[in-house]
C-alpha cells in the first residue's frame, strides 16, 4: 500500500513533545533506579543494576506504539506497564519508602503483561478477557497485601499488623493457585485467538500469541518446569522470567511495526491531507486503510444506478459476512455515498472508525460523483454511437430504396418514353396513356417515400396534425388527446416527438396485441409531453430491439426523458418529455 504523506500539523508536533517528555522522564527514573540499588559483585547484585534495562525496554516500545498509533491505547498501556514492572522492582532498593511501594506492587508486572497480551491490538479488552485481567490485578495487588501485613518479616516489615506468618505463607499458596488459575486462563485466550487469526495477520500475531502463551505459563509453572525439568536454582528461574517479561514490550513493537497497524494521528493527518493542495494522488481507499492501520480494508463508492458498491479497481465491493469483519456505511446529508470493510478485531473502536467515515465523506462524495459523471459520460458516448449508427442505418436504407425503387421506376420510364418516340402513329396514345400512369404511380412512390422521412402534415401543420394523420391509420380503435392548444414548437422537438408517437404506435400493431390505444399531448412548464397507452400484453422494455432504444437516444440528445411502464398484462404506458421553447 502506498504511504500516506507527511502532513505536519499542532496535534502531531504536540503529541511528540508529550512522547519526548516521558521519554526524558524515563532515562531520569531509570538512573534513580540504578543509583538506589545495592552494590555488590555478586550475580544478584549485577542482575540488581540491570533492571532499568527493563523499565526503559518497556517505555521505548510504549512510545514508538503511542506515537505510530496515537488512537490506539496499546502505546499507553505499554508505558503503564512500564511504570508498575519499575514500582515493582524497587523493593530491591536501599530506601525503606521505595522498599515499601516495592513490596505493594511486587506482582503487578505479571497482571500488567497479561493486560497487555489481552488488549492487542485493538487496544481494548473483550469481555471474557476483561474479567480475566480484573482477576489478575486482584491476585497481583489484594492477595498480596498478606505477605507484608501479617508477616513481621515479611517484604516490607513496617507494613506488618499482625504476627501471623503461618497464614501469610497459606495466603501465598492461595495467590499462587490464583494466579495459575488466571494465568491459564489467559493462555487459552490467546490460544482461541490464535486459531482465529486471519491470514494477512497470522504470521505476525501467531509468534505473539505463542511468546504471550509461554510467558503467562511460565510463572505459575516456573518452580515445576525450572527445577524438576531443567534443574535450575531460584536465581537462574529468576533471570528467565524477567527475561520474559522484559521482551513483551520489543515482541508488541515488532507487530506494530511488521503487522500493518499503521501510523494515525485521531484523524487529523488523513483530514490535514485531504485537504492539502500539495497532495499527491494517492487513492482515498490508501490514505483510509492507513489511517486506522488496517491494510485489508476496501473502500467502495455506492453507484446508485447499479445498486453496488464500486471499488477502485472497478470491482463490486459486498458487505463483508465473515464474523472477523465489519461493515461502515459512509452517509452525507442522509444519503449513502460510500461504505468501507475493515477488520473488526484489529479495530476495536467503533468511534474511530466513524470519525474516519465522515473525515473522507467529502472525498468518497467526489469519487461519487466522478463515477456517476464518468458512468454518464460513458452512456452519452454510447448514446451518440447508437444514434451515429442509426443515422448510417437509415442513410443505407433510404439510398438501397432509392437505388432499387424510384431509380429502377425512373429507368424503366425513361425507356419507355424511348420506345414512344419511335412506336407507329397508331400506337402513341395508348402508350403514352400507360406511360402517364406508370409516371403517376412513380411520383406517388415519391411522395410516399418524403412522407416517410418527413411527413407533410407535421411540416405544413405542426404535430397536432401530424398526430392525428397517425391515429387515423391505425387499424385499432385509437384516441388523440391534446391539450396544446395549437402551440408551435421547436421542428427538433416536433420532429422527435412525431417519431415517437410514430414507433409506439407501431409497436401497439406489431407486439402488443391491443384492441384500444391513447395519443396524449400536453404542454406544462415548458416541456412538451407525449403519452401513449394500450390495453394489450405489456413486456415492452426500452433495451429490447433498436426501435424504442433509439429513440431513448433521440430524446436523450435533446435533453428529454423516455420511460416506458410495462407489466405482463396490463398494457404499456410510454411516457416522453421534451424540453421546448414555445
């Protein structure tokens, strides 16, 4: 997908001091961190001066994902995590108020990291999953407090209200059951998830899962796997769990970054773009899809002749019915312009997703209009096509005519009138007789064929007369009724509208099956409007044959309208308006 471009505005440059600010306020925390920790060579000691190492792994990760989707929680949930794994850690320090806080929040990095497992990527918690991390802060902060209260030598001795350490050691027991409890719940959380992951972000969040799997597992299994199975000693299944737990926050990056969950900025880039006249052109289906960080979403523009959404590539875009996808219709003014397809578990947030429909509502009315403008333009040439070759049509028809009848009539007489010129005396009379009459018969096919191009009624006397002369033919009962009031139109208009009148009624004879027909015309508002019903079989249709097709095009070049209401057996009602000037 192609890049979204830089657009720099207030909300992005303020959001970057913010990031800047907590990662300023880090470096100092961890420092402290460094500087109150007891020193001594030992392998805890050493272990002791590394832990900012995972403070600060946990604020990295949380700014990069805070600043590449600022909409998203997941980048703030990153650096909490952060704070509570460092508040956790400093019961290990030389101060007794940081030994103290240490000791309330000794555990809360495992409810933390579960909270962060649960939430990607949307941000956001289900509500199995909710309950879970509920349960995982309760067994991290509540089932800890006997540890210190009840226990005079406990974490944090001051803290201690009682001297009972048999039931602070039964409470321990408790909470590590809890937490196995918890922690397995987790797992098979993940594990659903996992099995559902679709296939363009499968091979990003499957290894994310798994990691997330073996972390949650690890620490109510640690004293099993680590000493029975692998035989180690309490440090070393130490230095693995915080191992662990230190590269969440590089393996959540790793999926922000390889997993399409791109860059936004609460929309307000996409908006800044939009309306930039530096932009390049990049598609609005792009510039959306990057916004909510969701390369699998399709954009379509509803094309309300074809009943469809329309995408960029000309293809039908369908309302997604798989459950993993969801549906955004994109209205303006109360009317449908557009709707989108996007992956419902990546975005979670259904407000987001409507401000980023109403964000490029402008823009999807525009590629709107251009399609229905490039779909007229489309039926415009196609029109003019159909009428170019009608045109060719009728010229080839009125030359072979010519060419087959008056011509070979005319011949024929000129030929005559040879052998006249040379017959005996006798014979003159009665050939030129025949010759007057075959010469009558001759300009008789003439006026016949002009009638046909143009009638000489609707020349001398308008189309009123011209109507009537038609109805007067028909061989079924036909009716004219006209309202015009003898108004003189436009010849154009006159024309089409006798061609009109001309192919319904010769439709009525040759399909319809008719025993009654009706001719109206009327005048209203400066159209002139054309009429005409039959009581016969109806299923006339403007697409079938060239007759009423081309004059759907001869109306349509004169900016008139043709439409035609035909149901099998109720007759046929052919309705036509020409725009005019009396």
């Amino acid at each position: 997908m192609t890049p979204v471009p830089r657009v720099r505005f207030a909300l992005r440059r303020s959001l970057d001091r913010a990031l800047v600010v907590i990662g300023v306020s880090a470096v100092l925390l961890g420092v402290f961190q460094y500087a109150v920790m007891p020193v001594h060579d030992s392998p805890v000691g050493l272990l002791l001066r590394c832990l900012p190492l995972i403070f600060w792994a946990y604020i990295v990760g949380g700014v990069i994902a805070w600043r590449r989707r600022p909409s998203n929680p997941i980048g703030f949930l990153i650096v909490i995590a952060g704070v509570a794994i460092y508040l956790g850690l400093l019961g290990n320090a030389t101060i007794p108020l940081l030994q103290a806080l240490g000791a309330i929040f000794a555990s809360v990095a495992l409810a933390a990291t579960l909270h962060l497992l649960l939430a990607f990527p949307a941000g956001r918690l289900t509500r199995p999953a909710f309950w879970i991390v509920v349960a995982g802060y309760f067994v991290s902060l509540v089932l800890q407090a006997p540890l210190y209260l009840l226990d005079p030598h406990g974490p944090f001795p001051p803290f201690a209200i009682a001297d009972d350490p048999s039931l602070a050691q039964t409470s321990q027991h408790v909470q590590v059951v809890a937490g196995f409890v918890v922690m397995s719940a987790a797992a098979v959380v993940l594990a659903v998830r996992m099995g559902r992951a679709d296939a363009s972000h499968r091979r990003v969040l499957i290894p994310l899962y798994v990691y997330g799997i073996i972390t949650v597992l690890y620490t109510p299994l640690s004293t099993l796997i680590g000493v029975d199975l692998l035989g180690l000693d309490p440090f070393a299944r130490t230095v693995i769990q915080l191992a662990l737990i230190a590269c969440i926050p590089l393996v959540l990056t790793i999926a922000i970054l390889r997993g399409g969950f791109a860059r936004t900025s609460e929309l307000e880039e996409l908006s800044t773009w939009l309306g930039s006249t530096t932009r390049t052109s990049l598609s609005i289906e792009a510039l959306l899809a990057t916004a909510l960080g969701d390369a699998s979403l399709r954009l379509g523009v509803w094309v309300g002749e074809r009943g469809q959404f329309i995408g960029d590539d000309g293809q039908v875009i369908e309302p997604p019915t798989s459950p993993t996808r969801a549906w955004h219709v994109i209205e303006r003014n109360g009317r449908t312009i557009g709707g989108f397809s996007y992956d419902s578990a990546l975005q979670g947030d259904a407000d987001l997703v409507a401000r980023a429909g109403n964000v490029v509502a402008i823009a999807v009315e525009s590629e709107q209009l251009t399609a229905e403008l490039l779909a007229s333009r489309q039926a415009l040439v196609a029109s003019r096509e159909r009428i170019v070759e009608a045109a060719d049509r009728e010229r080839r028809r009125i030359a072979g005519d010519l060419h087959d009848g008056l011509q070979a009539q005319l011949v024929m007489l000129a030929l005559e009138a040879h052998r006249l010129a040379s017959s005996p005396a006798a014979d003159v009379p009665e050939r030129a007789l025949r010759l007057r009459a075959d010469i009558d018969a001759a300009a008789a096919d003439l006026r016949a064929f002009v009638h046909d191009l143009v009638p000489a009624a609707l020349i001398e006397r308008g189309i009123t007369a011209a109507a009537e002369d038609l109805v007067d033919r028909m061989p079924i009962a036909t009716v004219l009724e006209d309202t015009t009031d003898g108004t003189v139109f436009d010849p154009a208009i006159e024309n089409t509208a006798y061609h009109v009148i001309s192919e319904g009624l010769t439709n009525i004879v040759k399909h319809s099956q008719a025993s009654f027909a009706q001719v109206r015309l009327g005048s209203s508002e400066g159209c002139l409007q054309i009429e005409i019903t039959d009581d016969g079989v109806g299923t006339a249709a403007i697409d079938r044959g060239t007759g009423l097709r081309g004059l759907a095009d001869r109306v349509d070049a004169l900016g008139g309208t043709l439409h035609i209401q035909s149901r099998p057996g109720t007759g046929t009602i052919l309705r036509a308006e020409l725009p005019c000037a009396s």
